[in-house]
C-alpha cells in the first residue's frame, strides 16, 4: 500500500494540500494516507478531523519521507532534499515560470507532477486547480476593496438622504475576472468590464455587469485555453477605456495575466492620479509584474491623491478553508485518474494527454515542456447555405454532396413504402408518423443554437411525458402485468414531465439577473 504524506506548508501559507474529507476519498483509493502534524490548523481543520478521516498524524520528516508528497507551493531546495528516492511529488510548480526548480527536481531521482500545468480541456477541468484558486481571488479581491473603501456597493434611499451605488470596474473576464463582477455586483454595485474577447459579453451580462467592447478589427482566439498578448492597436484603444473609466469609477480590479510573461501594464501613473480620493484598486496580477503602475506584490501603497492600490499576492489563502477544499479536490480528481485500479497504486501513462502535461519530472529525467495541447481553434467562416441547412457527414467528416443527399432520401423513402406495404395496420400509420418526425425533430434541433440546447430538450421531455394519458388508460386493464407495466409507465412519464420542468425553469433563471431557482 502506497503512503500519501501531507505536509505542512513553509511561509505564510495558510492552505493545505489535502482536507479531511478528500484524505476519507485517498483512503477509498487504497492510499495510507499519513498529514504532517498542524499542517491544517490555519485552514481549520483541526489533526483530530484527519485522524477521523482514517489518517495518521506524523512529524515533518515521516511525512516528507513517503511514497507520495502532496503540497501546494513549490518546494524549496531544502524540502527538494527531504523527500525520499522514488517519491512522487505533486503541487503547484510553475514549470514554465521557474526552469530552476525543474532542474532542482530533475536532480534528485524522483517524479514530480505540476497541478497547475493540467491543459485545458473539458475532462481536465475537475482537476483545473488555476480556476479554482482564481474563482476564489476573484471573489476576495472585491471583499478586500469593499473593507478598504469608505462607502456602501449598494445604492439606497435613507432618511438622511439617497446613497449612490459604487461604480466598479473589472479589467479582464477570465475565471477571476467574472468571480469578481458577480460578487461585486451581488453587492449591489454598477459593474463594467473590458476583455479582448467579445464573446465574453454575454457572460459579463448573465451575472450583472455592462460589457465594455474595444472596438478594433481584431479577433482574439485562443489555442490553449489561456490569454494571449493583444495588438498594439488594441492596447491603444483599451488605454483610452481605463483612462476614461478611471475619472468615473470607485473600484478597479485588474486581473490580466498572459502564461510565461509578465503582466501587461493597464492603468498608468496618470490614470491612477485621475481617480477620485478613497478610490481602491486591487491589482490580481502584482505577483507578475503588476498591471498598475505604483502597485507593488504583496503590499497596501496609499498614492498621494489617496487612492489605496492592494497588490495582495495570496488572495486565495486569505479564505484558506474554502481554498483548501477547492485544491485538495483538485487533487483528488488527478489521484483518481492515476489510479483507476483503487489499489493504491499511482501509474502514469504517457499516453494520456492530461498525466503527460502535467508530469515535469520522471524518475530523475525531466519531461517539461510536454508536448502542445489544442483545446481551441478559430471558428471555421460559415457558407450561407451551410448555415441554413444541417450537414451530413461520412465517418470522414466530408459532405455526402447533393447527390449523395438525394439517393439517401430516395432509400429512406424505399424503406418507408416497403414496411408500409407489408405492415398489418396500425403499423404503417404509426410507422409514417415516427419517421416524419425525426425527420422534423432532426432540421428543427438543427436550427437552434447549442446554448438553448438543454432547456429545449428538457421542454421536448416534459411535453413527452403525454405518455402517461395512455398508460392511465391501461392501469384499469385485469391483466396484472398490463397493470404493473402501466404503473412503471406512469412513475416514469411523471419523472419526465416535472424534471423537464425543473431543468427549463433552472436553466433559464441563469439567464436572468436576481432569480434563485429553489432547490
């Protein structure tokens, strides 16, 4: 059985690598899971939490000396030395940031597995740990500015006289980026946003803020699932935005970041001395270089006109219980996929695109930079008859071609005619029926877009549950199994009416601003 040790994080570091409840998980996957003792008191969770959990709490050096270290920043050299020949040591290494670090792993005859380095696609992103940690410093950096400017978020009508809403600006609608605009503007603020992306503008309007578009003739796509450096055309355009949102707004948060670059500068000296007194800026990016001129990583700075600049570099551990859970399900997730036996046996394949990307390090020999993963690409540009008209594919992926479409038909109503023929009626009748409506079902569907997808089906599922009108017709029947298949027909038929309904009414109250679906 595989030994899992949780250690203790060096520094101010208030998160833990694992939780109580996801340490009851690894225990579930056959790990012997051992956590470093007071490794989670500053997240709260207490070593008798671990104990129940099926735990056991060790010291520093048994910890650091398993099979399997989880940690969440990178080790120092000094920790690099304490972990044993053959480990695996998985946390967040910033591989492309610190070449160092990977050649201090590569030393040592270890593996070492990046959990911020997991690509973004659509089965990675339970163990996409960067969104996790940036949801979460989205959403402190506006309960930082709301501590830190003198005023309420929310306008209201007092006695003493009417109050105006703060006005907050959010530079960037990435993960961190709408996690901020939707706290800020559940707290009753007016919220803008600006990102290179327009088709971000109607994720900024689902939770409450105004999208501010830089109009340029540039589109911004994106490959890997990250940001990429803008135009010069559009950093100009963007500079008079801030400058011009500046003398109007209380709050700016900026949350602009491009992988292995520093931060691109947004607001200059001169936006900053342009805003009003009391003003809070929080600067998300100050770790990298700042996205505000005079913000520095880690500290509050006043400016001369009294506007408080906050670069906080450690927002995610300013809620260190809630960053805890997050990061140690993460984890989890990527356990889970390196052991799919349950044995307590972590195997890496290569083959598999998520453990490659994230492996920095294996047994001494290092592996980083793995190998580029597409997880975008630009949208193909539409025909207006493509657009019109849904296309049939091969297992190739080309068109069968118009006259590939006609001979299709022509079987398809060869078939129909033929079943028809020697059908004993009701047959034919029903039969007739079935097929036109796929064939309706089909170009109808067709026609709507993905978004609405899921609402429309769940629309399509309640209006099918008209079913249950006849097994209600055949629940009086004096064959008993007639009577218990009827029975099931109408449990069934009733699950999917009121489902569908729940589903619609959910899915569409996302789509309007204040409304909480129960449940």
């Amino acid at each position: 059985m595989t030994h899992i040790g949780i250690v203790a994080e060096s520094g101010h570091e208030t998160r833990v690598a694992a939780t109580p409840a996801t340490v009851r998980a690894l225990a579930a996957l056959g790990y012997d899971v051992v956590v470093e003792k007071g490794a989670g008191d500053a997240a709260s969770f207490p070593d008798h939490a671990y104990t129940d959990a099926g735990a056991r709490i060790v010291g520093a050096d048994e910890a650091w000396r398993s099979e399997v270290v989880l940690k969440i920043n990178p080790p120092t050299e000094e920790e690099i030395g304490r972990l044993a020949d053959g480990a695996t040591l998985i946390g967040m290494l910033s591989p492309a940031l610190r070449p160092d670090l990977v050649e201090a792993l590569a030393a040592r005859p270890i593996t070492a597995l990046a959990l911020d380095a997991v690509p973004r696609i659509s089965r990675a992103q339970s163990m996409d740990v960067l969104s996790s940690m940036a949801n979460i410093a989205g959403y402190r950096a506006v309960i930082e500015a709301a501590h830190e400017f003198g005023r309420f978020f929310t306008g209201q009508v007092t006695a003493a006289g009417k109050v105006p809403p703060a006005k907050v600006l959010v530079a960037g609608a990435g993960v961190a980026g709408l996690a901020a605009i939707g706290a800020a503007s559940s707290l009753g603020a007016i919220v803008r946003a600006t990102d290179p992306r327009p088709e971000v503008a109607d994720q900024v309007k689902s939770i409450g803020g105004v999208y501010l578009k830089v109009e340029v003739d540039e589109a911004m796509t994106s490959t890997d699932g990250y940001a990429k450096a803008t135009s010069e055309a559009y950093n100009r355009r963007a500079a008079e935005i801030y400058s011009e949102q500046a003398r109007d707004v209380d709050i700016i948060i900026t949350t602009a970041l491009i992988p292995g670059r520093p931060a691109p500068r947004l607001l200059t000296a001169e936006d900053v001395a342009s805003m009003m007194p009391g003003s809070v800026i929080v600067d998300m990016a100050a770790g990298q270089g700042g996205n505000v001129e005079g913000s520095v990583a880690g500290e509050r700075v006043v400016t001369d006109n009294g506007v408080v600049i906050l670069g906080y570099t450690d927002l995610p551990g300013r809620l260190p219980a809630q960053a805890s859970q997050l990061y140690g399900t993460n984890l989890l997730n990527l356990l889970k996929l390196l052991t799919k036996e349950k044995d307590g046996q972590l195997r890496i394949d290569f083959d598999d695109v998520v453990q490659r990307s994230v492996t920095v390090v294996r047994d001494g020999v290092k592996t980083w930079p793995p190998p580029p993963v597409q997880v975008s690409a630009a949208p193909a540009v539409r025909t207006d008859a493509s657009a019109k008209t849904p296309a049939l594919r091969t297992e190739k992926g080309k068109g069968l071609g118009p006259v590939g479409k006609v001979a299709l038909i022509a079987v398809g109503i060869a078939v129909l005619f033929g079943i028809n023929a020697v059908a004993p009626a009701p047959l034919p009748q029903h039969f007739t029926v079935l097929v036109l409506s796929i064939v309706v079902g089909f170009y109808v569907i067709g026609k709507v877009h993905h978004a609405l997808h899921t609402p429309l089906m769940s629309v399509t599922n309640a209006i099918s549950g008209i079913i249950v009108v006849g097994a209600l017709l055949q629940v009086t029947s004096d064959n008993l199994v007639v009577q218990i298949i009827a029975a099931v027909a109408i449990l069934l038929a009733s699950i999917n009416i009121f489902g569908g309904f729940a589903v619609t009414r959910r899915m569409l109250a996302m789509f309007s601003k204040g409304d909480k679906p129960n449940g």
